[in-house]
C-alpha cells in the first residue's frame, strides 16, 4: 500500500499480483483478425454477466460509449441524457465530433430523469426537427454522487424511450458498482437497454479496457466502428487476461468500498464547514460541498497530509473509495479533513 491515498478516481486502482501474472502467461493471437483467445474468453464471460448476446473489448468507456453512439445514431439525429452524464460532459465532444448528433440533456437531482421527462423530450416526427433516436442512461451516477437506479426504474425509463422509437444504451461504467448496492444481478439492471458498457479498470481494479455489449448485430457494427475510431488492438489478450481476474476478484471487494463510503461520508458530514447528504451516498462516491474559496485550500491542506482528492465543480469535491484504499487510508482522510481550520 502506496503512502499516498489517492481518492481523486477509482481509476487509479493498480493491478493485482494475479491481474500481473495473468498478463505474463496470457495466450494471445491478434485480436483484429478475431484470433485472441484471451480477448474473445473476456468478451464470452462479459456478455454473460450482462445479459446480452454479445460483447466487445474496447481501450476505454469513452470509446465504448461512443461507438454505442455512433452504431445508433446517423448524423442529424439528436440522444436524450441527464446534463451531467459523462457522455455529454467528459468526453471531448466526441458525440459531436464522431457521430454529428447532438445532445438535449435533461435536469435530475439524482441523475435520472423521469419517465415524463423524456417523453416530453422526444421531437415531433417534423423535418424542422432532429430525430430522437436514442437515451442514454449512466448507473451508477458519476456527477450524482454515484447514484444508484434500480432495475424497475431502469426499465420504465427505457419502456418510455421506446415506445417513442428511441434505442436505450446505458453507460454502465460502475454497473457493478450499482449491482452490489442493490444486491441483484448485474444483467437485471440492463435487461431492458439495448446495449450497455462496463468498465473494467475502475473499482475492478483492471489496468486498462471495457466491454460494450448488445445483441449479435449490434456487436458486428460495434467491431466496424471500434476499427474505425483506432481501437482494433493486435495482441490484447495481454490486457485482456487482467479484465477476467478483475471479473473472478473485484466484484467481491465493492461492498468494502461502498461501507468506506458511507463511513467517510457520515464523518464529514459532522464537520461543520461540510456539506454531505449521507443518504446520497449509495456507493463508492462522496460529494462534499463547501465554500467555493475553500475548495482549493481544502485540497492542498489533504495533499500535504498525502491525501489527494478531485475537485468537481465549483465548491464541491468528489472523493472515489475504490480497492487500493484500505480503513486505514479512508481515516486517515477523514482525520485530514477533520484538521483542516477553513
């Protein structure tokens, strides 16, 4: 365990001694030509655990995400999403950029809108308008303080984008995140989406890499557009072989960094310059407001105690528990928020 508690992302997870022998000893062809056992063992096991017929190995959840977008969506056409979602927000435009559609985001406290809110979004079938043509949801909720949707409210929000002719994708970065809060399968809370992403290099703990899943025919387009955008990778069984050890030994260690959560979140919030809603912090994600001068001197107080932390938006600062903090670590962050005189 490094000195430094790094809590600004669950994305600084470094790889397990079984994640590094796994990649030594990873049998690997060249995965363009659709010859990497390892990759296509990887893509096997995700579509299982997703519910879906069929998965594929992308570099990252931005990729993975964008070329859910661009398979769904032709240029004109406009996606449906909440204002913060990371597909809008965190991706470099590259909805506009790759895809030329554009985005209408919608207002949610907790980052999911309601079923009349996007049925109220979808354009009339008029020339002077775009196509509705897809929702995007993100479970869990980065910028909501990692919010979880359950299943049932999952499904009525795609029910409605359906019945209205839109394709749901969900950006199921923490999927696995949300299904360990919720205590179901992960399939469950996709079930009813058209295609979904997970990331394996954030609370998994996996160097590098997502899957993006759907059905058959979606999969084939999927691997033209991967190609397309730069992401057919040669021998990424290499990398590959570390996402299915993050699949067989990261799940497990979720509901450890949801309690650390919780517990960093309840301490905070008896700070009195802290603003925390304990109840919001359904997984591995606290949000703390405060002050908005107060922020950056909040952040160099932690880093000379070797806590770092992310700050996310004006006044508010993310703290992301994740498998390569321990108890000792999330108090010790907490005793450095506790000595910091504002």
């Amino acid at each position: 365990m490094s000195d430094l508690v790094d809590l600004r992302s669950d994305t600084m997870t470094r790889p397990s001694p079984a994640m590094r022998r796994a990649m030594v000893e990873a049998e690997v062809g060249d995965d363009v030509w659709g010859e990497d056992p390892t990759v296509r063992a990887l893509e096997q096991r995700g579509a299982a655990l997703l519910g879906k017929p069929a998965a594929l190995y992308l570099p990252s959840g931005t990729m993975a995400n964008q070329v859910a977008i661009h398979v769904h969506c032709r240029p004109g056409d406009e996606l449906v999403c909440e204002s913060r979602s990371h597909v809008f927000f965190y991706e470099g435009g590259a909805i506009a950029r790759l895809s030329g559609t554009q985005v209408r985001t919608l207002e949610a406290a907790d980052g999911f809108p309601t079923a009349e809110q996007i049925a109220a979004a979808v354009r009339p079938d008029d020339p002077h308008f775009p196509r509705s043509r897809l929702l995007v949801v993100e479970n869990t909720h980065n910028m909501a303080g990692g919010r979880v949707a359950s299943a049932a409210r999952i499904t009525a929000l795609a029910n409605t984008a359906r019945s209205h002719g839109m394709k749901v994708h969900c950006d199921g970065a923490r999927l696995l995140n949300a299904a360990v809060a919720l205590g179901c399968d992960p399939a469950e809370l996709v079930a009813a989406v058209d295609t979904t992403t997970l990331c394996l290099s954030k609370g998994l703990g996996a160097p590098v890499g997502s899957l993006l899943a759907g059905d058959a025919a979606f999969a084939a387009e999927a691997r033209r557009a991967r190609k397309a955008f730069g992401g057919g990778m040669r021998q990424a069984g290499v990398i590959a072989a570390a996402g299915l050890v993050a699949l067989d030994e990261g799940p497990a260690l979720l509901a450890e960094d949801h309690r650390r959560a919780r517990a960093l979140a309840e301490g905070l919030a008896a700070l009195p310059w802290a603003d925390v809603d304990v109840a919001a912090t359904e997984s591995n994600i606290v949000m703390l407001r405060l002050a908005p001068d107060r922020a950056a001197p909040l952040l160099a107080h932690l880093a000379e105690h070797g806590v770092r932390a992310a700050q996310a938006g004006a006044g508010r600062l993310r703290f992301v528990l994740h498998r390569d903090v321990d108890d000792v670590g999330a108090a010790r962050c907490l005793d450095a928020c506790r000595a910091f005189a504002p």
